[in-house]
C-alpha cells in the first residue's frame, strides 16, 4: 500500500492524538466486557508475501486462514468476483475466520455513488453473501478528490444500503475531517450506524481523527518499514484498551506496508500485544518468526 507513503518516516511525529470527545460518548452507551477481534493483512498474495509461506506451499488462502483470523479483501476493489468464487473463498477457511472486502471500483470510484449505483451495488452484495457468516464489515473507500460537496451521494448511499450488512467508509479529501464539514459527516454515520475507518499512515496524518461513530473500530495501518512501526503498534494496543474498558465491542485491524512482504510479521507482533494487554487468546501465527527478519 503506497498510500501516505513518506521518503524519510524518521521525520513524522507518529503519535496518535487524543480522542474526539464524541468517541468516549459512542462507547459508554454500553457495557460491553467481551471484544469481537480480528486481525489480518490486507491480501495473501505469495508473491507480495515472500517468506511467509512454506515451501510448496499450494493454496495460498488456505495456509493464511490457519496462520490469521481475518484478510481485508482488496482484491474486490478491482472486479465484481462471482458467487462462486466467494462460496470457494467460504470452503477453503476455517469456521471462525471472516473476510472484510472492500467495495468495487465502479461503485466508488467511477460512478462515485451516484444515483444509477444501486445496480451495481446489489450484483456486489448478492455475490458477497456467498460468503454468508464470513463475511465482516465491508468498507467503502473513496478517491480523495471525492469532496463534501458530494455529502448528498454519501447519504443516499448510506440511506439504501441494507441495515443487515455492516459497512465502514474510508474518505480521503482532507475537508471531510475539519469544521462542520466533519460534524456533519459524523452525525450521518452514526445515524446509520457505519464506521468511520481510521487510516494510520505516514504521509497522511489528518486521517487519523479518534472518531468513533459507532462501537467497532476499523482500523487501516500502515508501516513505514522502519522501526517505528513497532512502537506505533504499542500506542495502538494502549488506545484499543482504553476503548475496550470504555465499551468497544469490535476491533478490526488490518495491517500493510509499503514493501508488504513485513506485513505478516507486524500483524504477529500486535497480536502477541493485544493477547497480553486485553487477555486474549488470538493465534499467534508460526511461520513468521523463523523467516521474517526484523528492519
């Protein structure tokens, strides 16, 4: 993942910021103690993951699927895929793990949720289904030049997408995080009851608002491939506790690099993080400690 990509990361001040005020409100409406958790990397690609996998290593996803409980699906981005690619996906993984697939280009990108988008969204969601009690939160990204001036696309998008079917939304034009612009935004996803994802990248520091609109925190983090990377996880495993104790209930945290073949071995090193801090007990991945150098 390029995005937010930085020359010299050493430079940026990584630190996470407060959190918005509204945040610490959307948590303690409940009282949640358990947290729904999953942890992945963005594809399974074996050529973008170099080292991860075994030698002959076959079925890509299908050693993934023992070694992480959850993939953001890129791959959707792309091409609409068929129900029988989904059901396929759905056999080759355990019971307990879930895709979060991102939603095609067409829909966000080409025709940016206009009003002739609906078509395609329902071909998208009749094939994603397929995946049935795998499926997790789909997201919608996107292009940063989709500005809000166009909040009455979003909305109407939103107003029609199935209440059965949880979504998050990615935006990336940097007037959706300021003023009344950000208060509006907020208000229509809570209302709706989608997360607002929060991109953790280098180049790109005004995404990360602290904004939860709802009890799941979709989280997109990106490493710099520097050793900073590490310690930004640690800061993260501090914020998920403290929203954990506050009432979150889901956390969905997906990891990339800019040279992805570390991806893996970040996404082990925050699971053995989050297991001591929240006591959880997510699989530890094995491969990666034997094949994976740190930077």
């Amino acid at each position: 993942m390029k995005f937010g990509k930085v020359e010299n990361p050493e430079t940026i001040d990584f630190s996470l910021p407060e959190d918005h005020p509204d945040t610490k409100r959307v948590l303690i409406s409940g009282n949640s103690k358990s947290l729904d958790t999953y942890v992945g990397c963005a594809k399974w690609n074996k050529q973008d993951l170099k080292g991860f996998y075994p030698k002959g290593t076959k079925d890509e996803l299908r050693y993934y699927a023992t070694q992480f409980n959850a993939i953001e699906l890129n791959a959707t981005f792309y091409r609409i895929f068929t129900g029988d690619q989904f059901e396929k996906w759905y056999l080759k993984t355990p019971e307990n793990f879930k895709f979060f697939p991102k939603l095609v280009q067409n829909i966000s990108h080409f025709k940016r949720l206009t009003d002739d988008v609906q078509p395609l969204v329902d071909e998208y969601l009749s094939n994603a289904v397929r995946l049935k009690e795998k499926l997790g939160t789909i997201f919608l990204q996107m292009h940063s030049n989709f500005a809000p001036s166009h909040i009455d696309r979003l909305t109407n998008f939103l107003k029609q997408w199935p209440v059965d079917i949880p979504l998050a939304v990615e935006l990336r034009h940097p007037d959706w995080y300021v003023g009344e612009n950000f208060t509006r935004l907020n208000a229509f996803l809570e209302k709706y009851k989608v997360a607002s994802i929060i991109t953790d990248t280098a180049g790109r520091r005004d995404l990360l608002h602290m904004r939860l609109t709802n009890k799941e925190a979709f989280i997109r983090y990106v490493g710099a491939n520097h050793t900073s990377d590490y310690t930004r996880l640690d800061e993260w495993v501090d914020r998920l506790a403290i929203w954990h104790g506050l009432g979150l209930e889901k956390l969905h945290f997906f990891i990339h690099q800019n040279v992805e073949k570390e991806s893996p071995l970040l996404a082990t090193y925050f699971i053995q993080k989050l297991n001591e801090r929240l006591n959880l007990d997510l699989k530890l991945p094995e491969h990666t400690s034997n094949t994976l150098g740190l930077f």
